[in-house]
C-alpha cells in the first residue's frame, strides 16, 4: 500500500467546523496550493480520538503558520461532528475542519476503510501543495498520534520539498539530520 507520491482523486465531502453558519463542501481544488493534513481516526465519541483531536487543536496555530490546513475525518456525518463538538470540551476546542466520509469517498481513497465495518483506521497524510501525499502514518486501534510529532513530519516534507534534491547520498544525510 505504497501511498508516497500519489496524487489524491478528486472528491467532495461536506464538513463541519466552529463558527461556520452552516455545513460547507470541501473538495480537491480547496486543497490545491496549500499544504494539507488529513487526520482519519475510527469514529466521534470514541475514547482516543477526542485526545488526538484536543491535542492538534491545541497546536492549530503552529501549522496555520506554516500555511498548513488540517482536516479530521472520520466516516461519521456532519451532524455528528457538531454534535461530538458541542458535547466535548477537549473536541470544542477543535478550530479546523471536520470532514464528513459517511460515503467512504476519502477512506476508500487513503485506503484506511476498515473492511466489512464502515470506519476508518486511524490514518495521518501530509498533502503537498499539488494534492500529493508526501507521508503517512497508519496505526492500530489504540495508538494515539502526537501533533508535535505530526508538526516536525510537516516541517521536513516542507523543507525537503523546497530544496529539491536529486543526489540520493546527500538526501540521506539532509533527511537523517531534517527528521532525527
């Protein structure tokens, strides 16, 4: 399941996020020239997903600052995603949009669609800013994922993408000092 380099389809999902009026469409070309996260995790009022989701609230700001959009995505719907928002301190903390996968669209498409269960694995991509996923990271049910962790892996694809190397032995050395 080699997702490295591959350009994301389009897609269409509608998606929840704080202080919108209403419901709005996210789609691929909201993404383009944008760097981009999407955060899959199994389902809203679980037990580690509202950890997850408070701890990159908590550090929203640092990748707005890097021009970097996060999108939470589960399989559950928009009304959902309000309701886990307004029930929740941890998750009402959430700035960031909440993309509703209630038709497998984005799933399917990161292939983290639990078979035969219609919820995602807990699944984190990094999106370039021409719609191509440049890492990921896919763990078991009970691994909580760290945002400072994530920040660090967006700083490197950053920078790597920036200087555009092409002699391997020189990549090694630049990636070894970017990510240890």
């Amino acid at each position: 399941m080699a997702l490295v380099d591959k350009k994301i389809k389009d897609f269409d999902v509608t998606a929840f996020k704080a202080g919108e009026e209403d419901f709005f469409q996210v789609k691929r070309d909201d993404i383009k020239g944008k760097w981009s996260v999407f955060f899959f995790y199994p389902a809203d009022f679980t037990f580690v997903c509202p950890t997850e989701l408070g701890d990159l609230a908590d550090n929203y700001d640092h990748f707005q600052k890097l021009g970097v959009d996060i999108y939470a995505v589960s399989t559950d719907s928009h009304w959902t995603h309000k309701a886990f928002h307004k029930s929740s301190d941890v998750v009402g903390k959430v700035k960031y949009a909440m993309l509703a996968d209630d038709q497998f669209k984005l799933s399917k498409q990161f292939k983290v669609l639990r078979s035969g269960e219609g919820r995602s694995d807990r699944g984190t991509f990094i999106v370039d800013p021409n719609c191509v996923i440049q890492a990921y990271e896919i763990t078991a049910e009970g691994i909580g994922r760290d945002a400072s962790d994530l920040l660090r892996k967006v700083k490197a694809a950053q920078y790597l993408s920036l200087i555009h190397i092409s002699e391997p032995t020189r990549q090694a050395e630049i990636s070894y000092a970017v990510f240890c």
